[in-house]
C-alpha cells in the first residue's frame, strides 16, 4: 500500500524519525537562549555529530540548560 523507494510502511516511519528527530532538535536549539554563551554550539556540535543519540540527550538533559 505505502511503498517509496522499495521500503514498507514501518521502515518508512523509521526513517521519518531517524531523519526528523535530529532536524527537530536543530531547530529547537537554534531557536533557543541558553545561560551560557557556547551553550548553543556545543549542542548544535552534539547534534550533528551524534545524530540520534545527541538529538535525545537534547531533549533529557540540554532543554532544562535553556533560558525560561
């Protein structure tokens, strides 16, 4: 029913997150102040690098580092 490029529908969701969720927390950090003032390279840094996993530890650890 959903196919694209040969992949199913589950393998297509994984992809959508594999691909989304880092771009999602780019964003967010970009368009965030954060206390200090290499915070935002260091986590955009993380993120690019680490893709997934530097995307998740955004979301546990670096959105609480970030200026109410």
């Amino acid at each position: 029913m959903y196919a694209f490029m040969g992949l199913g529908g589950q393998e297509l969701l994984l992809v959508l997150f594999i691909l989304g969720l880092p771009v999602f927390a780019l964003v967010d950090v970009v368009r965030s102040e954060f206390r200090g003032p290499n915070d935002k390279l260091i986590w955009v840094i993380i993120i690019v690098f680490f893709n997934i996993v530097g995307a998740l530890l955004y979301f546990i650890i670096g959105r609480n580092q970030r200026i109410s």
